[in-house]
C-alpha cells in the first residue's frame, strides 16, 4: 500500500507544488491555531510535508517523525537535505502506540489521515494525547453513512488484491470527547467533502 514508488511521488508534488489538500488545511489551522515555535511530533507523515513546511517557515523548531512503512525514508531524507533541514528533523521506524511511551513529548503532535488507518483510534489517540504539550492536530474521514460505504467498498478491493491494508470511520463524537476529557480543547474544527480537520489545545 505504501510503496517506494508512492514515496517517489508525493516527493516530487511537494517539489512541485508544496502542501495541497488537507495536508495544506491542517497546516494552515495549525499556523492560525497560535504561533507554534516548538518542537513537532508527526506520525505517519510520510516523506514529511506538513512538518518540513513548519519547520521551513519557521513555525516549528524541530521535528520527530514516527513512521510503520520504510518506504518513505530514502525519499524523505533526500528532501530534508534539499531543504537544509538536517540535524533538525529525527526520523524512526516503529509502531507508534507501542514504542510512542519511549519517544519524549512535543509541543504538538500531527495525525494526518493517520487515526482512520489505525484499528484502535482509542489507543492510538490516547498515544499521542500523551505526547502533546501544547497541540494536536488531526484529520479523519467525516463520520457519514456515504463515506462509511465508500471505505468499505476500498476494504473490499484490498481484500480482493490479498493486502493486509483497511481504512476505518471511527466514531467522531467518541474521538473528540476523548480528545476533551485529557484537558484539551477544540480551538478548530473543518469538515471538507471527506475529511475533518481539527486542532485541539491543551487548556
């Protein structure tokens, strides 16, 4: 699902053409959240274009990315020397909700279409909650019927092909009020077509 090839194209858009779709969304609601100017957290950032945009226009001081796939990091390597990024930007391979007790906390912590492809939203919720100083950000799918068929209609595919890949609809309502009862509050809440885009800040 996450391939090499993959990685080779969302590096070279990002060349092109910098943030776009709700990459670009979660960080413009970060930047207009309030100034940052701290160290960033990212899991599954891919080749890294919301943290590396942060960092390059000085709204972030730092950046971690956990990642499950070692797809992305020859990719992700070479745009951080092309961006002058290095010894800024720490890049691991692991599972996040279980290795993420090891890693230290963050200003703010990022799961871009991350939480929809993880089983447990709970836990991988409570894993970054526990990691975040001052921010989360986040984007999932809308919590709609039409959406929930077309996911199960792309699970279906990967069934037919043999990958061991499923996206999920978590329930909207439970994630927030989680993301609520550890001290955080919504300071923005987008819904696009698919995809939501919130920002939540510790109290």
């Amino acid at each position: 699902m996450f391939t090499t090839k993959g990685a080779a194209a969302a590096a070279k858009k990002f060349r092109r053409r910098g943030l776009t779709g709700t990459a670009l969304d979660l960080a413009t609601a970060i930047s207009k959240s309030s100034p940052l100017k701290g160290s960033v957290l990212e899991v599954g950032g891919g080749v890294g274009q919301i943290h590396l945009t942060l960092l390059r226009n000085g709204e972030a001081t730092t950046a971690l990315n956990v990642e499950l796939s070692r797809n992305w990091e020859t990719k992700a390597r070479k745009l951080i020397g092309e961006l002058g990024l290095e010894g800024r930007v720490e890049r691991i391979i692991g599972d996040f909700v279980s290795e993420g007790r090891n890693l230290a906390r963050a200003d703010a912590v990022i799961l871009h279409r991350v939480v929809c492809c993880y089983p447990d939203w709970r836990a991988m919720l409570e894993a970054a909650l526990s990691k975040a100083n001052r921010m989360l950000g986040l984007t999932f799918p809308i919590d709609r019927s039409w959406v929930k068929a077309m996911v199960g209609l792309g699970n279906q595919v990967m069934r037919l092909r043999r990958e061991p890949f499923r996206a999920y609809v978590h329930p909207t309502d439970l994630m927030l009020g989680l993301v609520r009862s550890h001290g955080f509050e919504i300071t923005s809440d987008r819904s696009g077509l698919v995809w939501r885009t919130v920002i939540a800040r510790r109290g």
